[in-house]
C-alpha cells in the first residue's frame, strides 16, 4: 500500500471537483467588527469586511463581553484544569449552566466543548440509553447530529426536509412499542428556513416520542430573551431537548443541552463526549455568561440585524442577484457551481477587501453551492451597497445568470 499517493489522490479529487477548501488567514479588529485584517496571498495585513461570521450578533466584541473574559482570566487564570469531573468544575460553569436553563425554560443544562460535540454526544447517549429506539432525522441536519444519530447504534429514519406528512408515515409504520426521538433543527443555516416545531410536537405527542431541537443558529437571535424560535414561538415547553451554541449569536465558544433534570443527570452520567473532555475555560465561559445575561435584557442587537438582513436582502433582489428565500438572518446567494462561487469569493477578497466564504458540497447538495451572508447590526447600509454593487460587477464579468427584478 502506497499510502501517500492515496492521501494525494483524496486531495486531488478534491482540487478536481472544485470544492478544496482554503482557510484565509485574518485577525478581527476588537470593538471593529466586522472590519479585519486579512494575511492572506499578499505580504502584511489588508484591511478587509468579513460578511461570513457566525458571531451573528457582534457579541464576540462587546466591551460587557470583553471585560467579563478578562476579569475572569486574571481572577482565575487561563484553563480550566480538567475535565467536569476531575478539577474542571467551576463556579462559573454552574452559573452558566442556570443562566441556560433558566433562557429555555427547563429544569437544567449541560455544558460541551462545541455545539458540534453537544449534538454528537447527546444523541449517540440517548441511542444507547433507550433499547430498541428509533431516531427519526430531518433529512438536512447538521453532519454533527447525523454523526450522533449513528453513533447511537439506533435504527434511524429519515424524513424529507420539514416534510410532516412524510414524518407521519415513518411514524405509522414504526413500532408503535418502541422508544422514538425526533432530532430536527429551528432554522437551518444554509437555507435559512424555520422547521416547523409546535407541527412535529404534536406528532411527538400523538406517537409517545421525544423531541430533540437543534437550536444553535438561533440561539440569541429570536425571542423576547434570545431563546431562539422555540421561545418565540412558545413551544419551549414541548420540546424534550433543546440543543445549543454559544459560538454563534453569543460570540465566544461551546455548546449545550437544556432539558429536565433527569436527562441532563443521564447525559452527564453516560456521555463519553461530556465525561472524558476537558472542561471549557472559565475565560471562555465568563464571556458567555456576560453574552447571554445581556441578550436576555437587550433587544438592540437582534432587531438591527435583522434590519441588515432585510436591506441585504431587498438590495440584492432589485440588482437580480439570485438571493434565495429566507425568513431569517441568513442571507444566501445561490451560485450553483463550486468553481464558479470559489472564483467569485477569491475576486471579492482579492479586488474588493470583502470576504465572505463559498458553501460547497458536502455541506450543501452538489448542484447548489453558494455564498451565504450573514449581515449583523455592525453593517451599515452603506457596506451593504458597496458589497452588492460589486457582486454585480463579478456577475457581469463572469456573465452570470441574473434574475427579473420583481
């Protein structure tokens, strides 16, 4: 076995298909957001605006923020010391667990690493933990709940995407005997539609299964406190578990579950992924807590980005631009192929000191690719202008397909 050139040729497939990802090479500016410096194929720092942050709302730069992380690191110092349960179990991870609980409704919350892990080891967990359950999967979750969901050992079935009738027939045809869970997600990024919850809860109901909703791209950006969708549509309350990150709209890093007691007691007890990790640092987690206390008071944030999303939007179907439907934040922009939307991101960079990333296969169908924009309260519609009047500019030059301006 020649083991290089098998390695060479899984990067060249990639090359071949278009959909080699490059990871550019910036730093943000603090309190600058979203201006950056960008190191990236040219000698120094370019000043660049980052249209692709997850950190929906800024918070990774709020000052309250800011200051809570570097109090904590000069109170405590840096890591954590160990996993939950060997040193790693803070005064401030319990505080943060309580804040999480208490924004959802439930009874308590667990801690992870990522939201990634929070899925994985949660669902792979419950799996093992009801013999001879099926999980039945919305067919675009996230790859970390489909890694959990077959970890878990579980018989699984797939729905098509916010498909009740389908998820309907699955259940009928189900063993009416066996434990059942409904892993699905409140708004998927990549399109930026809303799954349709208080519908699969009384599915849930009507069929004795629990239901397990993936908040994460949600999580501070709706509902009167930032408890996502499930607040804002006051379903809390009838989902089993609520799945979340404190990564995106909270700005800094990890991921969690908020659910009663006794599962979270389960989780904790029985997850390899929560057990055997090293706990998040207390800096990390004085950040989040000073994140999530003040998106709990303040609708300041969410209202302006989504203003921005709602100029961005309207800007880019009057040029005909081939925005595509979304109800929420995300803001993408359909391309259709990996190379040509690895182009228009390198010209946008390169030219124009914007970046924003191509969405490639696997993480869209092939067919689909795109460039998915997430404006927050820190664009100015003066950015926005800029940034469509050159995506006209590239779609000219690249003569790309534009649409009829309703």
């Amino acid at each position: 076995m020649n083991y290089q050139h098998v390695f060479n040729q899984a990067i060249e497939r990639l090359h071949a298909e278009g959909r080699y990802r490059v990871f550019i090479d910036i730093l943000r500016n603090k309190g600058m957001f979203p201006n950056a410096r960008c190191f990236h194929g040219h000698n120094g720092p370019k000043p660049i605006t980052v249209w692709c942050s997850n950190d929906y709302l800024a918070m990774g730069q709020h000052p309250k923020v800011v200051a809570a992380m570097e109090e904590a690191l000069h109170d405590v110092g840096a890591g954590s010391g160990g996993t939950r349960n060997i040193g790693g179990n803070t005064h401030y991870h319990i505080d943060l667990e309580h804040e999480l609980a208490d924004l959802h409704g439930k009874e308590g919350a667990l801690l992870f690493t990522s939201g990634y892990v929070s899925n994985e080891a949660t669902l792979a967990t419950l799996g093992k933990v009801l013999p001879g359950c099926i999980i039945f999967s919305d067919e675009l979750n996230h790859a970390s709940m489909i890694a959990g969901i077959r970890n878990s050992g579980c018989e699984k079935r797939v729905f098509r995407h916010n498909d009740l009738a389908h998820l309907r027939e699955l259940l009928e045809a189900a063993d009416p005997d066996a434990p059942k869970l409904i892993a699905f997600e409140s708004v998927y990024s990549m399109d930026g539609d809303i799954g349709p919850i208080a519908a699969i809860c009384d599915l849930a109901d009507e069929f004795n299964a629990l239901t397990y909703c993936d908040e994460v791209h949600a999580v501070g950006m709706y509902g009167p406190r930032g408890g996502g969708i499930t607040e804002r549509d006051e379903v809390a309350h009838r989902v089993t578990i609520i799945e979340g990150t404190l990564g995106k709209a909270f700005g800094v890093m990890g991921g969690y579950i908020a659910a009663d007691q006794v599962i979270i007691d389960v989780i904790r007890s029985y997850a390899p992924g929560f057990i055997f990790t090293t706990s998040l640092s207390p800096v990390l987690v004085a950040g989040v807590l000073a994140s999530v206390r003040h998106l709990k008071s303040s609708q300041e944030e969410r209202d302006a980005q989504q203003a921005a999303a709602a100029f961005l939007k309207a800007e880019m179907a009057d040029k005909g631009l081939p925005v595509m439907p979304s109800v929420t934040h995300i803001v993408p922009l359909m391309v259709g192929d990996p190379v040509k939307a690895k182009r228009i991101s390198d010209i946008l960079l390169a030219e124009y000191g914007i970046y924003v990333q191509p969405i490639n296969f696997p993480t869209v169908p092939r067919g689909t690719e795109r460039l998915r924009f997430t404006p927050g309260p820190s664009h100015s519609e003066e950015m926005m202008r800029e940034l469509v009047q050159a995506l006209v500019e590239i779609w000219d030059r690249l003569e790309l397909e534009f649409r009829q301006a309703a």
